[in-house]
C-alpha cells in the first residue's frame, strides 16, 4: 500500500477530471440507493459522458433513480442481496468497472454482528468472486476511516495521512469487518482472471461524512426537539474530527474510477482518505454548524458531564443492552465504542488523491454547508405537515 509516483505517462491526465471514460461502458455501483451510493449515482449520470449504464444493486431500491435515465444513459435498479453470490453475480455479469459502496453501518448493536461480517466481509468476497469469474477488471471499495482509528484507546490521529503510523485496535466487529474487507481487495489486485487479464483494485477512506440524506444527522435533529433544541456539550471542543461532504467524496469515487482504468499501474493496490476543506471541529460543534439555522444552540462551553461519569453511563447502556437483548433491541447512540471515537482526535491532512488522480473537491465548505443547512431545514416543513 505505499505510495506511488505516477508515471510520465499518466501525469498527462491526472488534471483533466472531465476526460470521459470508454464509450459503452457499463458500471455497477453496489448499495447504491444508499446515502453515498445514491450521490454518486447521481454524479455519473451528471458527470460521465460515454457510460451506457449505470446498474444500481441494492437491497432496498430507491425506485426514483430510475428517473434518472436519460437518452445517453441508462439507470437499472437490481434487487439483490450483497451476502448471496447468485445476486451478486446476476447484478454484475457484463460490467466493466464496479463501485462497491454496500456496506452495514453499525456501531450500535442494531443488528446481529454475524449480519454485519455476512454484508461486509462474505459481501465483499462475493464481488471479488465474481469479478474474477466475469472478467470485470476494476474495482474501487468503499471503505472508512475506521479501518485505522479512532483507537479506543483514545490515541490522536492529528493532521495524519495514508502512510502515518497508528496503534490500530479494534473491538467492534464494524471496523473489524471493514478492515478485513478492504484488506481483501487490496489484495486481489494483480490477481488474474477470466480471459488471462489482470484485476486492479483500489479502497477510498471516507472520513465522517455528511450532507443531504444523512441519517444520524436526522437523528440529531429530532433528539433535540426533544430537548427543546438544546444541544448539551458533552465532547470538549479542542477535539477535532475529520469531516467530508457526500458530493465530494461521490465525486473522487468517479476520478478514482477513471483513474484506475486509465492507469492502474498508479491506483491498483493503494488506499485513499477521502477529504476536502470541511473545517475540523469536534462533531457537536460540527452538527451546531447546520443544526443552528434551524434555532438549536449549544449549551456549555466545555462538557457539562465528567468524561469519567460519559464513561459509567456508557458501560451502563451495554449493560443494559445485554440484558434487554432477549426480550428487544435497545441500542443508544452511547456506549463505549462511540464515546471513544467522539472523544478522539482523528483528523486527515494528504494530498495523495490529488497526485494519483487529480482529485479537487467540487464543492467548497460553502457549498457543502449551505446545500446541507436547506436539507436540514427542510426537517421543519416536514414537522409542520404532521
């Protein structure tokens, strides 16, 4: 995974974004009416001129992506199970290049930990499965920040890029899942397959994302209705975290795709935090930053609650957790694992995607702020129809 320079005869077109991929071809973006996939779907609709169809693989479909298609490009929506490999091999028989964004988001304990390894690990397996059988040779993973850190040890990851050491431990079987998936695509790429060519295979890092479709956000939003939108600092405000907007980071996905094709000599094999110039706050103050137009303010200046009594109420859910599983499901937003990260500084500084592909953010902080400040208002006119 160390880093590459790129070769005299790649350079040419790391800063040509909009150069168009080969005509016809045909993209499968898996988990893609999911909150990134659905972005980025939208995207290569937008943004890619000689795609003939994007094939969207989800469980749960989105049906208005469908409205997407136009007379340059087609959107098909396949139903399908990530964890099956009869699914995953009907969804992407034929395709050239396939995104894969599916992945099961829980740090919380909403689901069984052997349904988060079957999507993430046994899904990721499938797609590598039949890539080989198919002959599809490229492939760019989803992955997360979380492959790395935060630690629950609590140790910084200040201004740190792709190559910076870190004490990496995890204990959840999310990071665990993700770390094992990404691992497993890097190291299929060069494998072999169908028809004697060669797969290449690259993993972007997402930091915290944000931006219009963000379920947490909407979580947010609603627990402080409850409290009379009031937001009680609990996390202290020098610790910082690395954020990143949706359309940015649906947009180096696209660049990494091209980029991959054009020269896989420089992107096989390698990972990519996915950043742009969202400011680095704490994720309390970072929420504040659209919650507030909405009239929530923060109350306290530093936390209002000892970290270690935060530490006691989240060792109190899981317990509380273990003994409700038999009777529901009860899973908080705090616990251990959770608290640890919102408590740790985790902050990404690279430039490593701009070198290897010419990635820019398409939107500036601006931008990304005031597109997700309008979807988080539009929470109000939703409160007013009920």
């Amino acid at each position: 995974m160390g880093d590459v320079v790129p070769s005299a005869s790649c350079t040419s077109f790391l800063f040509h974004p909009q150069m168009p991929v080969k005509e016809g071809q045909v993209y499968v973006v898996t988990g893609g009416c999911g909150f990134l996939g659905s972005h980025l779907v939208r995207m290569l609709v937008e943004r890619t001129s000689d795609v003939s169809e994007i094939r969207v693989f989800d469980l749960h479909l989105d049906e208005t992506l469908k409205k997407l298609s136009n007379d340059r490009v087609k959107v098909s929506l396949i139903q399908g199970d990530i964890s099956s490999l009869e699914d995953v091999r009907g969804a992407l028989a034929g395709s050239h290049l396939v995104i894969h964004t599916a992945s099961l988001v829980d740090v919380w304990g909403r689901v069984p930990a052997s349904k988060v390894t079957k999507v993430n690990v046994t899904g990721t397996e499938n797609v590598l499965t039949v890539c080989v059988e198919e002959g599809i040779q490229y492939l760019v993973y989803t992955s997360s920040m979380e492959v790395v850190g935060p630690n629950i040890r609590g140790d910084p990851f200040y201004r740190g890029n792709e190559d910076t050491e870190y004490n990496i431990f995890h204990n959840q079987v999310y990071p665990q899942s993700k770390a094992k998936a990404e691992k497993m695509v890097l190291e299929a790429n060069g494998k072999k397959i169908k028809g004697g060519k060669t797969l290449y295979t690259c993993s972007l890092r997402p930091t915290g994302i944000y931006g219009e479709g963000h379920e947490l956000m909407r979580q947010f939003y609603q627990q402080g209705l409850r409290t009379g939108r009031r937001m009680f600092r609990a996390i202290a405000p020098a610790t910082e975290h690395g954020r990143v907007y949706v359309g940015n980071v649906a947009w180096m996905h696209l660049l990494a795709a091209r980029k991959l094709q054009d020269c896989p000599s420089v992107l096989g094999g390698q990972v990519y935090f996915c950043y742009d110039h969202s400011p680095y706050k704490s994720y309390e103050d970072f929420n504040m930053e659209f919650l507030s137009a909405c009239g929530f303010r923060m109350i306290g200046s530093r936390p209002l609650v000892p970290y270690f009594i935060l530490y006691l109420v989240a060792l109190f859910n899981t317990l509380l957790q273990w003994l409700l599983h038999p009777f529901c499901t009860y899973a908080p937003i705090l616990n251990p694992y959770t608290l640890a990260i919102g408590s740790t500084t985790f902050t990404v500084q690279t430039d490593k995607a701009e070198r290897h592909f010419g990635y820019k953010p398409l939107f500036s902080w601006e931008e990304s702020k005031r597109r997700t400040v309008n979807w988080v208002r539009s929470f109000e006119e939703e409160e007013k129809s009920r």
